[in-house]
C-alpha cells in the first residue's frame, strides 16, 4: 500500500505515519520543517516540505509527487485560530491564516493529489464535527467552525469530480489529546488513527461523499 499523509509534523498526521509504517505500508509525509523531517525519516517514511498555506510550496507538491500512485491520500493539515464564539469577528489577519490553511490549502492541493491516486484509491480530508451545521450545540471557536464546514463542501464536490476513480469522505477525528485538542480531550492519537484507519481500509465507493466520525459512525452535515 501506498500512503500519503499532508500535515505529519506531530499530532494526529504523524500517529497516521507512525501506523501505517507499523503495518508495512509506504508513506510518503510532508512536514514544514528540518525537525519534521528527521522524525518522519526516523519511522521510515519520504519526508515533504510542504506548508499549505503558501501557493508556491503547494505547486511544489506536484513534481514531488509526480509519477506515484496514492492508495491512500489523508489531507489533515490545519490550524484552529481563535477560540472566540459567536459575534465576536474575527481580525483579517486571523481569517487569512485560518481559511488560508484549511480551505485554500486543500482547494490548491486536491488537483495535484488527484492526479497521483491508484484506482480506486481512498482519500480523506480531517475535518471536524465542529464544522457540523446539524450537530452545533456551542459556537466557540466561529471561524474554525466555518473552515469546517467549508472544507466538507469542499470535499463533497471533490467527491463528485472523482466519481469512480476514488472514495472521497471528511473525518471527524473525536476529540483527541494533540497540541490542538489539549489535554483534556476525550482519546488519544493512536485510538484516533486505528478508528480512521479501519474506516479507510473498509470504505465502499458507494461512501464516496460522506462524513464520519473516526469510528465510523457517519455524522450529520
Ligand atoms: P496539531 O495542532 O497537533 O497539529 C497540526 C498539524 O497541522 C501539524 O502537523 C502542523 O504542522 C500542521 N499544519 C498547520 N498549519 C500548516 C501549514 N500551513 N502547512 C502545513 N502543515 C500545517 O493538531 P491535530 O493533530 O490535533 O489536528 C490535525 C487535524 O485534525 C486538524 O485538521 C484539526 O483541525 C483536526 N481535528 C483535531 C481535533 C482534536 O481534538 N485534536 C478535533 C477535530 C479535528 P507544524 O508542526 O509545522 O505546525
């Protein structure tokens, strides 16, 4: 199997490097930094420089990639911003950075990707059941929700343009114990990761287009 993972620095991105190695797969993982590089290299997997948020490091990505084929593609790059709810606006500078990564970010990187996928390959973008208009009970975190949901619309036109080629859903990780989640939260990384992997390796093309949680429960929009 044939893995790539973009966002692998810490966190849930490099428990995803970490578990596909341990199960024998190839994995190819970008990172933004010489730290990231020597972690990813010390578990065996192809280290990528990669930050997207930045359009020239994004259409890097395409030659690096060129000429493989993904079984596995997880886009689970992202920032949460601040923790402010609603009605209180977000400065410009806070918007830029937080749509930039976790909207833009996969918008720029879904072309290339999709041009580097094995048939009937499996591709996942980590989102959050925060971006959940069905499911909103709190409003902290206004712009991180938004992102969500955006990039889960995102991911469901990715879906239909790849119709047949490949299963396209959104995870919702739980709330996991990483720098972003906190310590606080509910599970830890490799809890998180088996959940989604088992979802991945069992997905049908008929899931092309959904949002579950990372046990596979699936979730409302
Ligand atoms: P962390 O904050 O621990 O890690 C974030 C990861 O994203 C790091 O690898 C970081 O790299 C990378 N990243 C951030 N910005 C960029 C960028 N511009 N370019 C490339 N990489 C970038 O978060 P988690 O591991 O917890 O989160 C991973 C994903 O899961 C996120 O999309 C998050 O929204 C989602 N999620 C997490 C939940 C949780 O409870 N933890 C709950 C719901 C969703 P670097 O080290 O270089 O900063």
């Amino acid at each position: 199997m044939n893995v790539l993972i973009i966002g692998a620095s810490r966190g849930l991105g490099l428990e995803f490097v970490r578990q596909y190695r341990a199960a024998g797969a190839r994995v190819t993982a970008t990172v933004r930094d010489d730290a990231g590089r020597a972690r990813l290299t010390a578990l065996g997997a192809k280290p990528l420089t990669l930050d997207v948020a930045s359009a020239a490091s994004v259409s890097g990505l395409a030659w690096q990639i060129d000429g493989e084929a993904f079984d596995v593609v997880v886009i689970n790059a992202g920032v949460f911003g601040p923790r402010a709810g609603a009605l209180e606006a977000p400065t410009q500078d806070d918007f830029d950075t937080v749509m930039r990564t976790n909207v833009l970010g996969p918008m720029r990187l879904l072309p290339q990707v999709a041009e580097a996928l094995a048939p009937g390959a499996r591709l996942a973008i980590v989102s959050s059941r925060m971006g959940s208009i069905g499911l909103r009970t709190g409003t902290h975190g206004w712009l991180y929700r938004a992102s969500k949901a955006a990039v889960n619309s995102v991911m469901k036109d990715a879906a239909l343009a790849l119709a047949g080629r490949a299963t396209v859903i959104s995870f919702h990780p739980g709330w996991v114990r990483t720098d972003m989640g906190g310590a606080e939260a509910d599970i830890d990384a490799p809890t998180s990761i088996a959940g989604m992997r088992t979802v991945l390796a069992s997905v049908k093309p008929a899931d092309t287009g959904s949002f579950f949680n990372y046990d596979g429960q699936p979730l409302a929009w």
